[in-house]
C-alpha cells in the first residue's frame, strides 16, 4: 500500500514542504528509513539525526523544520508524533475479518455470530453470546455464555471471557488476557474463608485496549466498568468492582484493588499499586511503582510510596538517597549538645 | 432459586425480625436491592443507606439492628457479612458437572475420567492422569500425564497443569493459571548458565481456589505445596518449593521466591514481594507492596521497604512523607552549631 | 536410567572418592537421598546433614570433603552445585520429540513443519511459519504467520507467538508466554490516544528460556531483541524494543519498560521495574523490588528505590527502619537549641 506524500499531507493536515509526488509506502525510524519511508522528529533528543536520516520524508515540529539541517520533504505539524501516528495507521491499516467459522471452533446453538466476523480454528462460544460485524475472534479464544463482543473488535488468540462479559467496537485484546474471572470475596469463617459468590459482570466501553496477560476481574454484586478508549497494557490487574474512566491509559504491571473508581483521561504508569475503595480524580498522573493507599481528589502529578505530590517526592528521593549520611549528622549534632546516646545506633 | 426468609434465618442461624414468609431470590447491594432480593449491613460507614433501601430484608449485627431506622425484615448475626456470604451461596449455588466428555477433548487412553466429571471441549488430559467425580474442566485447559483433579473441583477455561500436578477436592482454578512449570533453577556455567531440571511436583490441596493468570511453579527437588483452604488471587507468582500453610489467603500481583515456608492462616496483601529460603510463623498479616526479605518469627502484623511492624511502617512512613523538610531543618541546626557545610547538599 | 558412580565422576570431571561402581539412578536432597541417589552440599549451611545423609553419594567441595564426617562416596568438584547440575541433566535429560503432527492441530499449507518435530493436540500453525529440527510444540499452543521456532526447541502448552515472531535453538518456552503482543505505543489525540501500529518483531536467539505467563512485546518500529542464553522468569514483562544481552538472568514479576536496554550477563532479582529508554551496563545487578529510572553506566551492585548502589542501600534502609525516632531527635535538638516548633510535626 502507497501513498503520494501530498496525499498523506492532506490526510493528516499537515504542512508540506518537498515533493508532494514522492510515494511512501511505509514508515520507520530516521536511522534505518530509506527513500519510500517516513519518518518523524518529536523529540529535541534526535534532532541530530536529521542530518544523516536517509528517509524519503520526515513529519517536523515547525520549529525543527526550521532549526534542523535536514533537506529532504518535510510534514510540518505542531504535533508531529499524533500526525506520524495517523500516516502509519493509513499504511498500516488493522486487518479486516476474513468472514467465516473455522471448522474446529465450537458454537453453542444458540450464539449469534454475525456473518462478516472472523471466528478462528479451536475457537468456543457459549450459548446466548452475540459476536458483532467485523469482529475477529483468534484461535484459541474461549467465550463464555451470555457475552456480547462489538462490531470490529479483536480478540487475539487465546482470550478468555467469562461468562456474561461485554465488550464494546472496535476494541483490541491481547493474547491471554482473562475478562470476568471471580473477585477475591472471601468471608472470614472460624479458622478459614468462605467464598462469595461473584454476581456481577465486566463491561467494556468502545475503542478499549487490554494487553497480554491482563486480568479484569467481575463484579462481586455490581459491574465491573472500563469506560470507553481506556488502555491497559499487559499484566494489569483489576480488581472486582473496580470503574475506570473514558480515556485513562495505565501501563504494565500495575494493579487495582476492588471497588476503587479512577476518573476520566488519567494517566497511571508501570507497576503501581492501587488500593482498595479509593477514588482517583479524574486528569491525574501517577508515576510508576507508586503506592496509592488514600484517595487522590485533586487532579495533579502523585508518586512515590507513600504517594505524595510528584515534586515533593523528587525532593525525598534526593534525600533517602542519603538518609543513612543524615542520620550521621544528626548524631554528630547530638554528640556536640552533649545528648547523643549509643542507644540510637 | 427462591427460599423463604426464615428458611434463610435457619439455614445461617441467625434471628429473625419481620416477615418469615417472605420469598427471597436474590442478594444485592443496599441501593440497588429490591423486594425480593437481601442485601447486608456489616460496616458502619453504609448504615445510613438502611433508611433508604428497598430491600426486602438485610443482614444486620445486633446493634445496627437497634440503632438503624430500617424498617424492613432484618436477619440478624453477629457475622452479618459471614451470613450474607452463606446466603448468598444458598441463593447462588456453583454449577454442577454436566457428566460427559466434549467430542473435541483429547484424552490418553490411559487416563481415567469418572463418568459423572464434565470435559469441555478443546480439553487435552495426558496419560494416566486421574479426573474426581464430579470434576468440571474448562475448555481448552491442558492437563500432563500422571496429574489428579480431585471430585467436585473446578478448572475454568484455559488451565494448564504440567505433568504430576495433584489437585485435591472442591478447588477452583481460575483461567490462564499455571501449575507446575519449571522453576527458575539455574546454576552458573562460565558466562552463561546452565538449567537445572526440576523434578519435584505440585501439591494442592482441599477446597484451594487460585485466581487468574497464577503461576505455581513444580519443585526443583522437593514438592511445592500449597494446603487446603488456600486463597490465592490473580496474577500471584509462587516460586520452586515454596509450601503454604492451611488457609492463607494472598492478595493479587505477590511474587514468592522459591523454598519459602509460609505458615497457616496467614494474610498476605497484594504487590508484595517474599523472598526465598524465608520461613514466615502462622498467623501473619503482611500489608501491601511490602517487601520480606527475612524470616519472620513472631505472628503480627507487618509492613514496608524495609519490612518493620506496621505501626513502626506507619510512622516512618509519615515522616518519610516530609523527609526534605527533616533534612532542612537539620541544615538549620547545623548553622546554628556552626557545622553546616555545603558538601551536605 | 542408570550410571554408575565412575562414570558421572568422569562426565563432569569430578574427583572420585570411594565406589565407583556405586549404581546411581536419581538425585535428591541430602535428607531425602536413598542408596542409589547423589545429593550435593553447595553451602556450608547444610554441612550438618552430611552426617546423618543415607544418599550413596554426595558431590562437595575440597573443603567440605575433608571437614565433614560423611562417609558414604565423595565425588568433589570446585563448583559442587554445577557438578550436580550436570548429573542431574544426565539422570534426568530433557524430552525427545516424537516426531509427528496431532491429528486436531490445525497447520497452514504454507507453515514448514520438519519431519522430525512434534505437534501436539490443537496446535495452531500460521502460514509461513517454520518449524525446526526436533521441536516441541506444546498442546494448544498457536503461532502466527511467518514465525520461526528453531531446532529442538520446546514450546510447553498454551504458548502464543504472534506472526513474525523468531525463537531460536534449544530454547524453553512456559505455558501461558506470550510473544509479540502488540506493545504500548500510543499518541495523545485530543482527550484520548490513537494507537500507533507496533511494526517490529520479537526475535529470540538459542537457549533461552522464558517462565510461565511471561510477556515479550513486539517492536514499534525496530525489533525487541532477546539475546543467546537470556533467562526469563515467570511474569516478566518486557515492553517494545527493548533488548536484552547474552546470558542475562531475570527472576519473576520484572517489568522492563520500551526501548531499554540491558547489558550481557546482567542479574536482575524479582519484582524489579525498570524504566523506559535505559541502557544497562553490562555485568550489573540489580536487587529485587528495585526502580531503575536512570542508566546504570558502571557494572556493579544496586539496590533499591530510588536506586543507589547496594551498601548504600543497606544504610539507608537500616536508617529507614528507624525514620521516625531520627525525627524525634531532630526534635529534641530543636528543642534544645530554642528553634523547635510545633508545626513541623
């Protein structure tokens, strides 16, 4: 697939300054593109290689276009990665379902697949689920009963939906990932746990993403809720009950406890862990291997464990760095004003 | 499934207040509860949502029951979240075996599956590995050779248990988990390393459930053991002969490195980190995102980077919280005495 | 499988001691070791139970070979737990494919799959995909289109390889992998994020190893790369484009964020989060639950969050420990000095 750079141009909006006939038929980074590629410059870190990038075209930040040394057609965009990202989304486009049950999947009688999805080899879903147009399910997947999966979304293979799961259009899910599995609801019972059973369900919004391995547990009485446009990378955990807001994006490894609601366009980075019953506000950012143990109800920049705001963090960072060096003065103060004992070593 | 209120009252031994004849079908939080369904009141904090809930009846302790302004039908327990959980099984009750073995599993000839066990499809069962009565196996679990699923215990979807993996009766194991992978054993070879088979097995036993995407890896040489009762979340990792006492419950994304012992009714919460070669007492509670990097010998209740007592955790964490300010203000001191010297900063 | 005593002394180039014509068919711990096992004693900790050890032989070093009071047959080695490895790997080698492909697998017309390689039950094969000399292909396990999977390499149940993924020789793959999920690329567009194409691969050199539900993401535009003789723990999560130098060594529940990488012959301990854009000096150690959020450009010794070399580590934690008492005594010396006020507490 190619396009004329003009055409890309147009299609992203950007500015053009170069040979608007130049076909591109793919995109790659300034050190290994060649002459039919696209690259892009988003970052003052690399504006060097613009010097010796052999790319065809590359998308520029006004102010790289004009500082940098680099001669070849450029794609001015105030927003150069956004608009790199839309020119590989159109050289690149999703697959589209190759319409058609594999012979080895297992339908119940009463699921309703829509006659342009794509239902993979060793495929089984279960009796009153509905697979929407363009969905593509790949080998492997297990869908339960009682689930709804929307038009154009994807499972990749071996995707788990429990029972009663609902996922919206449009949506991507990665290898592994294991919707609707019961919450940990447990009742203290003399020396042991009782298990509460796990009522409610998972709903997926439109335009979701959920990584590989990821887990999202059911409700223990009310839905789990991933709002619309949220993505998860892969090893998340979230917890039953749990809501999370339109557009909220978290990274690897970082796990949610129950019933805990984070708002709309947050952002929550690697490893970090969430308790439960919190409320995040919305428009927060939490830096990774953070501990969130209270609830955040201003938005802002939060890390660390204990979670404080992100400058005051960084300031204690600095200083745990050194404590065991603090706590030496300290003695040497207390050894001048005649107070200092052994006993605090 | 409907049961009469005081069929309910009798069957959780709790006292009674208001109608007996009630039809009850279903259990719900106290918002959304209607007249048929009982909901439960076990913390202070939603004791004000018992003047407006529509529930038929609730759950109540002695003195919520006296104190609320609930006018409804009120069972009441001195548990009332313990009676809640065994209604909510009375009224939930966990599926049954549908006897019977999928026309797409694949079984060794030498396996032995109880006529009343239920195969899914896509289920893979190796050579002599035994299957209880009762047994339910998701489909697409894989299950070695020479493995046991003991009577009335339950694999959801896309389970795997490596060869000699022995599962005891009632369990549950939630999908993506894995038993008996290889340890991590490696012994140093020049630059490299060189793999040390792993030749223990996996032992579980009686009435364990483990969560989704759990790994429980075999033992090097000796078996890694996890003992009836056990709760183990999502996303747990339990490393070569680690054994875990009876009814331990541990929350999701903890890592347990290998050969550690950990005693009986132990809590362990979520993102924490064990080591291995540790031996932790009965009776433990660790918090959150803790690390344990020795023994511990006293039952209590532990926390942190470095693990201290939780009280200790909980007071240096809040001086930890303003440790910029803690090292200004020995700066300040410092001044004052005349040592304060820039080299400090 | 048997051999006698001689004949594994000769195998790893240890020095006899006693019968040589001792039959030896298994290995065992030292408590649990019987007349036809060999155990090892690697660490002077378990030195006491050479005494009472019933195992027909033991390996050991020079010095335990001479202090202790065993008495069976001594087969003595300067590195005893490698020795031991090495009989371990004769006495119990790993599997041989029995060459064929399961009559439920499904295969491309187009995937080569070598005569000599065995397919398990419900395999799926991509188009174009190679299988090597003597592979393993677990059940249930599915690989996409264009993948390679080199000679005598095991892929144990249920893992996932998406297209184009390349897995070397000799090389151990645990259920529930998964290979070239798409990695976490995603641009901001206006309140929510487009998802940037992930176009790289995943390629895996000989003998490495990679744990149970561990995940390895494709490249955004340049390969994730995972070198000869890498060891990868279970869930292990290592984002795009990251590259990984031989015989590096990482235990569970790591996240290693995009674009970093990590040096040859690194040690990384469990529950570590690394950041993104890194490079990692060749030879380093890293503790468990550590945060590397800078390069680390010197080989050595770290620990911790934020990150300090190991020794400063311990003094830090040690005065971390007791952060709270540090602060009464700045208090006290406040007081002292007239300048103590309430508001700091």
């Amino acid at each position: 697939m190619a396009y004329l750079l003009e055409e890309l141009a147009q299609a992203v909006g950007g500015e053009l300054r170069g040979e608007g006939r130049l076909p591109v038929d793919g995109v790659a980074t300034l050190q290994a593109a060649g002459a039919r590629q696209i690259s892009f410059c988003a970052n003052p870190r690399y504006r060097k290689l613009l010097e010796t990038t052999r790319a065809g075209a590359v998308v520029l930040s006004p102010s790289d276009a004009d500082k940098s040394n680099y001669a070849g057609a450029r794609l001015i965009s105030d927003e150069p990665y956004l608009a790199f990202a839309r020119i590989s989304r159109l050289l690149n486009p999703e697959p589209v379902a190759r319409a058609g049950i594999d012979a080895t999947a297992v339908i119940a009688a009463s699921a309703q697949i829509h006659p342009d999805a794509e239902i993979g080899p060793q495929v089984v879903i279960g009796e009153h689920s509905e697979i929407g147009r363009g969905a593509i399910i790949g080998a492997g997947s297990i869908i339960g009963s009682h689930c709804a999966v929307g038009a154009e979304t994807r499972l990749h293979a071996k995707v788990v939906l429990y029972d009663q799961s609902r996922v919206g259009q449009r949506c991507i899910l990665h290898s592994g990932a294991v919707i609707g599995a019961d919450g940990f609801g447990l009742a203290k019972d003399g020396e042991g746990w009782l298990k509460i059973p796990q009522l409610g369900s998972v709903q997926i919004g439109d335009d979701v993403e959920i990584g590989a391995n990821t887990t999202v547990d059911r409700g223990a009485l009310e839905d789990t809720i991933i709002a619309e446009g949220v993505k998860l990378d892969n090893q998340i955990q979230i917890g039953h009950g749990v809501q999370i807001g339109v557009h909220t994006a978290i990274a690897a490894c970082t796990g949610i406890s129950g019933s805990t609601h984070i708002g709309d366009r947050c952002t929550i980075a690697g490893g970090t862990g969430i308790g439960g019953h919190l409320e995040i506000a919305s428009d927060t950012f939490v830096a990774g291997l953070s501990m969130v143990s209270r609830s955040i109800n201003q938005p802002g920049s939060y890390a660390g464990i204990p979670l404080t705001d992100s400058t005051t963090w960084r300031r204690n960072m600095a200083q745990l760095r050194k404590l065991d060096q603090l706590a030496q003065r300290v003695r040497t103060l207390e050894k001048q004003s005649g107070n200092g004992k052994a006993d605090h070593e």
